[in-house]
C-alpha cells in the first residue's frame, strides 16, 4: 500500500485557520503576514516531511524512493512564486522592479524626467558641510558669501509623469543644519521625528527604490573656510577652493580635488578616477579602483589598497607611502615625476632613501637622490644617474634582468652578481669580471665611492658608462574618461 503524508492535510488545516481568523477579526493584516513570512510555510512542510522519515525508520518501517513527489515539487515552485509576488506586491521588499528594468547599470524602461533644484541657508564662521546620499555629478567649490547655496537638476527615470512626481516629491534634495553642521541630502534620508514607529521602516524601504532611479547634476556653493564630509555611492565629485579639511567616503566614486587646504581624507570603493592638485596638507587614501593622480601636494602622501589604472605623481614635497597588493613603496619626496601601471614603474628625480617591494614589475628610475633598495620576484630594472656623486644601491631580483647606467669620473664600490646569468662591462678598466665556476658571472671594482649591490639570482647584468639610456615610452596622461567597471586586472 503506499504510503500517505500527514503534510498536505496539516498545511491546509493551517491556511484554512488562517482565514478563519481573518473572518473572525477583520482587522488581522493577514496579506501583510503572508507577504513577510511565507517561507515559513517551507521550513514546515520541510520539518513535517523529515519528522515523518525519521518516525517511519525507527519504526523500521519502508521508507519513500522520493523525499517529495513530482506533484509536491511543482506546488512549491507555486508557492515561491505567489510568495515572492505578494512580498514585492505590499512594498516590503525590491524582488521586483517598480519603474524599469536595468542592464549594465542602465535603465532600459521608463522615461526621463528633469527637476530643478535650488535650496541655500545662512552659515556663520568655518561650517562643517555634510553631502550625504547624492547619485550623480556634485561639483563643490569655496567662495566669499556666508552662505551654502545648492543648484542644478534632479533627474527622475519613472513609468510616468506621476510617478515622477511622487519620487521627486519623496526625495528632493534639501539643506538644513542639524547640531552645528549643515547637512545637503534628500528628503526621504532626512530625520523626521513625527513619524511612527512603523513609518520609518516604510520609509527606508521606499528609498531603496527612489534614490536608485534618481541622478543630480548639482552646484554647491560653500563658505571657503568650510570643511566637507561626502558620503554615497554612483557620485562624481568635483572640490576646488576650500581652506578646511575633506572626508569622503563612496562606492563607485570619482573624487576630483583642487586647491584644498585641510587634510583630505578619501576611503572609496570602485572608482574610476582619483584626482588631487595643490593640496597644503596631508592626503590620505584608501580603497580600490583604476586611476590616480597627484600633483603639488605640501603635506604626506598616503595610498592603500588595490589599484589597477595608471598612477601619476608629480611634485611631492613630503614623504610619500604606498601599500598595494602587490607593491609597496616609500620615499621622502618627489621633485620630478613618477608613473605605474600594473606591470611598470617609470620616474625621475625621486628623494631617498627609496625602497620598493614588489612581486612582478619593470622599474627604470633616474637620478635618485639617497639610498635605493629594490626587491623584486620577476622583472627588469634600469637604474640610471646623469651627475655625481652617486647614491647608494642594494638590488635584489630573483629572475630579470639589472642595467646600470654611471656618469664619467663616478665614485662608486660596486658587487654586481648573477647565479645564472652573464655581465656586460661597459665602465672599463675599474671592473673585474669573474667566472663563478659554474653559469653565473660577477663584476666588482670600487674607486672610493658608495656601495652598490646588485643581486639575480637568474639573468643578467650590464653596467654602462655615460648617458643613460633611452628611457621607458612616455605612458598617455589621464583624462576625464566616462565612468565604467574597474578592470579585473591584477591590482598593484
């Protein structure tokens, strides 16, 4: 005889109580019920159905070929589907879209519909400025007027007018100030304290599904004294002419600086572009992303996390630190220029001492003042110096090849050995080149000078008189590209 459940006759004696009690007090919200905790009704007839199984074995009683039969399985794929319906249907959740569908970041239904914006109020003395929750372009920039002016476009992507309406309605940006600090974000983020306590809830909810749909292209005029705080994510942000400090902290953030005086610090996640040019303190930086460029910063520099654009520094007057990946660097200042990409690293005119640790990377560096250490897995390094006296140098490199390039009349006390590899002596008479016994070579000469110590482990060594060689190709500068996705390359 086959065997029956107990789970199908169990479930409908509990929907049908269910109802029932909807009957008796028709105040019960028992869609509301359904729409949050529908997938109980899984997690029971799951535990009903092994509750049976284990009673049945202990009874050593045959147990079922199937845990669920085909009938069974096709009413719960029903049961998700109406569950998954009605959770969206009474606005607990975004299962499904409500003014279009997006792809690729784009919104392939639905219309655009444009708002101005326009809202400012009085601030007295250095405010402190909060930009929080804005999608969208934010260009901030310091003045003489005592006041925090907001202007530009909102930019809604609804079904219809009414729609549109509604959303701008719940989330049009405003500016208040709260405890001492001014705060610029949209409505719907603002704290109301006449709400319920279960209209907040509602209200968080909504604006997962507002805010999503909603771009800016906004002005912020502020006091240049003022210090910022930026907080978002999908924001491109532009600061130019401010005496106070800059946090920002944003996913998917393109932060663009200029003239600031306070220290900057900037925690982003996915951003396409870093830009900073004649900052007068210190900058700090945290995250990952694609490009970053510096220039003209008076105070400590420092990067970490993953990186995987073009880097550029030029004019760095204090120390500089950089914690990658894959590399880490530190030097006291940047004269000249630097530039890396993942596989490369070109620069000239760096102020000792330097080091540099890296896995995988091709190094050329110019007329370094001060100590040079270099400690590389896998690539090439050039090494050159166009004037006396000479630095000191300590390369070590497991597979590659070293090339260093001395002026005329250098003053130096050089070891350069290769376990597994050949020398080129180009320096002349002060240099031995010696046969180690088995494949490697080394060259050693001193003519009182600093040391330079050059270690491979496999490959080779040439040292060259006069003129350095031509240096790496001049990689492109960086322009203000479109945003787009973080290239899945290995990061620095």
């Amino acid at each position: 005889m086959r065997r029956r459940s107990l789970v199908g006759p169990l479930l409908l004696i509990g929907i049908g109580a269910l109802f029932l009690a909807r009957n008796v007090m028709p105040e019960l919200p028992l869609l509301d019920y359904l729409a949050q905790y529908w997938p109980f009704l899984l997690i029971l007839w799951g535990g009903l159905r092994l509750l049976e199984i284990a009673v049945w074995a202990a009874g050593s009683k045959p147990l079922p070929a199937h845990g669920l039969s085909g009938g069974e399985w096709l009413l719960v794929i029903f049961l998700c589907i109406f569950g998954t319906s009605l959770h969206a249907v009474r606005g607990f959740s975004t299962w499904f879209p409500r003014s279009g569908i997006e792809w690729g970041g784009l919104e392939v239904f639905g219309q655009s519909y444009d708002y101005p914006v326009m809202a400012e109020t009085a601030a007295t003395g250095n405010p402190r400025i909060v930009v929080e929750g804005i999608r969208g372009r934010v260009r901030v920039s310091g003045g003489d007027a005592a006041i925090v002016k907001v202007s530009g476009r909102q930019t809604i992507r609804a079904v219809d007018q009414a729609t549109a309406d509604r959303s701008h309605d719940e989330a049009n940006i405003e500016v208040r100030n709260e405890g001492g600090q001014i705060v610029i974000r949209p409505t719907t983020l603002a704290p109301d304290s006449s709400t319920t306590s279960r209209e907040p809830e509602v209200k968080g909810r909504r604006l997962i599904n507002i805010t999503r749909r909603i771009t800016a292209d906004i002005d912020i005029q502020l006091p240049k004294g003022s210090s910022l705080v930026a907080r978002g994510r999908d924001t491109d942000l532009d600061v130019s002419a401010l005496a106070g400090s800059v946090d920002v902290n944003g996913d998917n953030t393109t932060v663009r600086l200029e003239n600031i005086g306070g220290e900057v610090r900037l925690d982003v996640s996915g951003s396409d572009m870093v830009r900073a040019v004649s900052l007068r303190s210190n900058f700090e930086l945290k995250g990952r992303g694609n490009d970053i460029d510096l220039e003209k910063i008076a105070g400590q520099v420092s990067v970490s996390g993953s990186w995987s654009g073009l880097i550029q520094m030029r004019d760095l007057a204090k120390p500089v630190r950089w914690n990658g990946l894959q590399t880490t660097m530190s030097f006291q200042g940047l004269p000249g220029d630097l530039r890396m990409t993942i596989g490369d690293i070109s620069a000239s005119r760096i102020l000792g001492p330097l080091r540099i640790d890296s896995q995988s990377k091709d190094i050329d560096l110019a007329d370094t003042t001060g100590s040079t250490t270099i400690t590389l897995q896998r690539g090439d390094v050039r090494l050159s110096s166009s004037s006396t006296p000479m630095a000191e140098m300590d390369v070590r490199l497991q597979s590659g090849s070293i090339e260093l390039t001395m002026p005329d009349k250098a003053k130096f006390n050089l070891n350069a050995v290769t376990e597994n590899g050949n020398t080129t002596n180009d320096y002349g008479g002060e240099l031995r080149d010696q046969d180690n016994g088995r494949r490697g070579h080394s060259l050693t000469g001193s003519t009182g000078g600093p040391t330079i110590e050059l270690r491979l482990n496999r490959g080779d060594i040439q040292v060259r008189r006069g003129a350095p060689m031509a240096a790496l190709p001049n990689l492109p500068a960086l322009k203000d590209a479109p945003k787009a996705a973080p290239p899945s390359a290995v990061a620095q």
